[in-house]
C-alpha cells in the first residue's frame, strides 16, 4: 500500500489507472478507503488490459501466483517484479512473459525514502525504462544497473542494510538510558543525532572518514568512544554482515527455481 501511496502523491499515475490484487478482504477495504482505486481478489482480472503489471508477492507464494498468471499478461505488457530472489529468466519461464523488470525497494521506500536497484532486460523499451524510472522515484532514489548480480548485491547492503541500523539505533537508545536518560529522551537524541549526521554528509559530500575526524578530538569522548568500537572489530561485523546478507541472497535465489521450470 505504501508503494500506492507514493505513485499517487507523485502523480505518477491517477487512482482509477490503479487495479491492486490481495487474497484478503481487510486490505482490498483498506486500499479502496485509502486511495480510492479498484481493487480485486482475481489476480487474472487485476493484469487484464494493463500495460504495467507489479508483482509484488512473497517468494514461498510466487510458484502459485505465477502459475496462475502464466500466459494471461499481454504480451506488449511491462511485468515490474519486486520478488526477492526470483531472477529474470525464472519468471520469464514462469509467467511465459518476456518484458521483465527486475527491482530491489528496501524498506523506508514505505516513507518515500527508499533505495531501489533495478534492471531492465534488452526487450524493454527506453519508454518503458522512463516510465519504470518514474515509478521507482516516487519511492525514494533508484539506481539502474546492468547486470542481475547487482541485485543481490543490493539485496545485501540496501535491502538488509534498514535491519543493521535499527540495530544499531536499538543499541544507542540502550546506551543513553543506561547513563540516565529516560527511553523517549535516548531516542529522540539517537534518532536526531543519526537523521542530521546523514544530512550533513548529503550536504558536505565529504568522505565519512573526514566527518568522524571533524568530531574526533585528541583525547577526547569520542576518541575513547571509537577506540572502543574498532577495538571490538565493529566495522570488521559491519563488513561481514553485509557480505552474510548478500552469500543468503544468492542461496535463496537457487532455492526459489522452481524444478519444473527448468
């Protein structure tokens, strides 16, 4: 829904342009309440006549899904995935479509703050790709790669990426209230300290090792602060989550080729 929600405020497209496709009834109400666009159970009648199709499903019901959608997309059509782990070729063969674009949002995309890597295979128009591009923004920032391994490579540093600063927000919050703030004050002082640190490296377009040096006094708190935290191989964790993140990415891309489609 929050992927609708910023198409609609970006005005990408109109509500009535819209047909989204959920199981449950709670979420279709949910979404016609929202933003006033049509909604369905059918997932055949969502896909007729549109020219671009989001497929936006969890991997473990992908093989159900495409298997209904299998040959029911029009072919000028444009089939937009977001299924993690699910490759080019395998939703080709799945959905018997060839105009596939494969796209990684991450999570603050819900607040129009994602990142998104996305490809396009050659049978993609540059019309389409304008079009894509459009749709992507509305979501945050997006970066067009060429090769699919790109993807999980995103997968791994964007995608997980939100999980590794909640923990590292979560840890912070701890940290203040263990030296006396009250949780509501560690946040917000945690929150606003990580918000405006971003931006200022947005605005300075300084290297973060410049930045941290800026606030690195000799001798000071937050020398003995980071002394600390290389000390305990922080940035060595930080650097083998990423790489773990990516390594389970790719075995999961293995475990979603549906034999039978081989």
């Amino acid at each position: 829904m929050s992927k609708i929600r910023g198409l609609l405020s970006q005005k990408v497209v109109k509500a009535n342009q819209i047909i989204a496709s959920d199981p449950l009834e709670s979420p279709r109400i949910k979404m016609q309440d929202m933003y006033n666009v049509h909604t369905t159970s059918n997932n055949v009648e969502a896909v007729q006549g549109a020219s671009i199709v989001v497929l936006g499903v969890k991997p473990q019901v992908l093989g159900m899904v495409s298997s209904v959608l299998k040959s029911q997309i029009h072919p000028t059509a444009l089939v937009l995935s977001i299924v993690a782990g699910a490759s080019v070729s395998f939703l080709q063969k799945a959905l018997n479509h060839a105009r596939i674009v494969r796209a990684i949002p991450n999570l603050p995309a819900q607040v129009g703050m994602g990142t998104t890597v996305w490809m396009a295979i050659p049978e993609v128009t540059d019309e389409e790709r304008i079009k894509v591009k459009a749709i992507l923004q509305s979501l945050g920032e997006e970066i067009a790669v060429q090769s699919e391994n790109y993807i999980n490579m995103a997968t791994g540093l964007s995608g997980a990426g939100p999980g590794f600063v909640f923990l590292f927000i979560e840890a912070m919050i701890d940290a203040g209230v263990k030296i006396g703030f009250s949780r509501v004050e560690a946040q917000k002082l945690t929150l606003q300290t990580i918000a405006g640190s971003v931006e200022l490296m947005h605005q300075s377009s300084e290297h973060p090792a410049v930045l941290r040096n800026k606030v690195t006094s000799p001798g000071g708190a937050t020398s003995a602060g980071i002394y600390e935290l290389e000390k305990r191989g922080m940035r060595t964790a930080i650097c083998d989550a990423v790489y773990a993140a990516f390594q389970r990415t790719q075995e999961l891309a293995e475990l979603n080729q549906l034999p039978e489609l081989e």
